[in-house]
C-alpha cells in the first residue's frame, strides 16, 4: 500500500488582507489565500487544481502548476517510481495517464 504524509504544521498569515478578500469575490477561501501570499512571493510556484484560481494566477502571472503536471515533474525527477500506484489509490482515472506523455 502507498503511504505518503504530509506536515503542514505551520500556518501563514496572508500578509494582505484586502487583495485576499479581493481574489475571494472570484474564487474560494483557499483559492483566494494562496494567491494573495503569490503575490507577496513571486517566487512561489500555486499547486492549484481549480479553474477560475489557475486563470487568476495566469492573469497575475503567478507562476502555478496542477496536480497531475506536480506528479508528472516528481516521476520526471525521480522523486516518485511510478505515477500508476498513485491515481489507482486515490480512485482517480487511470486513463487520465496516458494523456499526460
């Protein structure tokens, strides 16, 4: 079975709270504060799945990668053996593979 864990231990105050409630007009809580913090660090790369959030980081040229493209860089890079394993343990498409190469 796959394990993989995650620490998120340490939370980040969004240094702006107007450009967040701003992005919060268009997109969700989560969504809204990333961007914010992208905008304060434009050497962040946004990990973003959502839509309407990707189309507001390529807007403010926030550089932002998806999932899938996360996953295909971590098998490119070694990091990971086999993309595989991961989408049949997380129940999602393993179709969705092959359009990725």
């Amino acid at each position: 079975m796959l394990s993989i864990e995650w620490n998120f231990s340490r939370a980040i105050q969004v240094p702006d709270i107007e450009l967040e409630a701003a992005f919060r007009l268009q997109v969700d809580a989560g969504e809204a504060a990333a961007l914010a913090l992208a905008a304060h660090n434009r050497n962040a790369c946004l990990l973003m799945d959502d839509a309407r959030g990707r189309t507001l980081a390529e807007l403010n040229n926030f550089r932002c990668i998806g999932t899938l493209g996360w996953l295909v860089r971590a098998k490119k890079a070694g990091l990971v053996s086999a993309l595989r394993p991961l989408f049949e343990h997380s129940g999602l498409p393993v179709g969705i593979l092959k359009s990725a190469f």
